[in-house]
C-alpha cells in the first residue's frame, strides 16, 4: 500500500522558486502516471502537473513554463521544481497518482508566495 509525503514547502517572495519533494513509502513504478495537486483557501483542489511513467508530461496553463515534474522510480519520489512563482501559486500541494486514488491523499506541503 503506498503512502505519499509531501515536503519542500516554505515562503517565498515572488519570483523565487521551491523544489517540492513526494516520497513514496511503497513503488510507484507500477502507477502510470502521478500527478502534483494544489488547493488554494475557499477553492477546489486542481491538478497542477502530470507525468507518465514514460516520463510524458502536461501542465494547467497556469504553471506552463513555470514549473517542472520530474519522477525517480527507483527513489521512489516525485518531484515539482517551480519557478518565477506568483502570489496566485500559494497553496497547499499535494502529490497522488493520476487519476488520484481517494484515500491516499497526503498531508501536503504549504507553499506561501508573498512579499
């Protein structure tokens, strides 16, 4: 039963950038694809990136250009590099497969862009 841990969160002025961490406590190389989540105060959570286990890649529009999935399956963790970050990318993220499975959800990791 894999478990996800989200970490590599912090406060950040805009423009800066943060490496978010998912570690796995099981394989993920049997999961197709993985995904990193956001869910900002009074909205729903949203897909934020996506990769395959071929290492295929999509983004919301919002990140395009901006941020980058990468996975290790033989670390185990999936990782989101996110750059020239806005006030509009603070959030809680959160990492789960694609399409997520519903009682993996972890504890995410909170990422503040502000001045």
């Amino acid at each position: 039963q894999v478990q996800f841990v989200e970490s590599g969160g912090g406060l950040v002025q805009p423009g800066g950038s943060l490496r978010l961490s998912c570690a796995a406590s099981g394989s993920i190389f049997s999961i197709s694809a993985m995904g990193w989540y956001r869910q900002a105060p009074g909205k729903q959570r949203e897909l934020v990136a996506r990769i395959t286990g071929g290492g295929s890649t999509n983004y919301a529009d919002s990140v395009k250009g901006r941020f980058t999935i990468s996975r290790d399956n033989v670390q185990n963790t999936v990782y989101l590099q996110m750059n020239s970050l806005k006030p509009d990318d603070t959030a809680v993220y959160y990492c789960n497969a694609n399409p997520p499975i519903p009682r993996k959800w972890g504890q995410g990791t909170q990422v503040t862009v502000s001045s």
